[in-house]
C-alpha cells in the first residue's frame, strides 16, 4: 500500500530491499556491481526532506530521466551526498521505482556526419 502511494505521488522515488531492510530513495546508478542511491529517510530534516522531493520533481519532469540527478542538478543536489548509500547487486533488488544507469547514456550515441566543402575553381 505504502509503496503504491509513493509511485502515484513521487514516481521518481525507488524502493529497495537490501539485506532484509527496505530503503526509499533516488538511484543515480545501477549496473552490474553496485547500486547508488540517495537515501530518503538519512535526510535528518523536515526542510531538508521537502527540498530533495522538490529537487526530485524538477529532476523528473524537466529531464530525459535518463541523466542522473546528482549531474543534472550537479550544484543544488551537492548537499544531499550525506544520504548516498552504495549496495552490492546481487544482493539488492529494485522492488518500484525508476533503475537510472550510466550505460544507457552511451548506448544511446547519435552517428554525426561530416560534410566538406570544396570550392570549384572557374575555368
């Protein structure tokens, strides 16, 4: 129930099960070793608190999503590093929430083409 509740109303908040424990909060990467995420419940403030869910609506709706938050709002988000934690994978499992990974950015490279210009000489 509570995990539907934080889909409907945060959707770019994650829960994760890890070592029996459950944590809420943002991934800002996940591969095939680790799982790094912004802890939610660390954050000792109420004040702190509303400004990462703010932080995290911006992140969500003028995004790619594809782009981790700690890069795309690199100056805002530097205070909240107290809260990141980093999980092995194996034993970590995403149960909702978005799973943000730095190998999608570069598989998603567009081509470019170059073109030269050659100046005809009259004759």
């Amino acid at each position: 129930m509570l995990t539907k509740d934080i889909q409907e109303n945060f959707p770019f908040l994650s829960v994760v099960t890890y070592g029996g424990i459950e944590y809420i909060g943002i991934i800002i990467n996940q591969d095939a070793t680790v799982t790094s995420m912004y802890i939610y419940t660390d954050i000792r403030s109420e004040k702190e608190q509303k400004a990462f869910l703010a932080l995290g609506d911006v992140w969500w709706w003028e995004s790619n999503r594809l782009i981790p938050i700690n890069i795309f709002l690199k100056k805002d988000f530097v205070y909240f590093k107290i809260c990141l934690s980093t999980f092995i994978a194996k034993d970590c499992e995403v149960l909702a929430g978005p799973q943000i990974s730095l190998k999608n950015i570069s598989e998603k490279r567009v081509k470019k083409r170059s073109i030269q210009l050659v100046k005809k000489a009259n004759s």
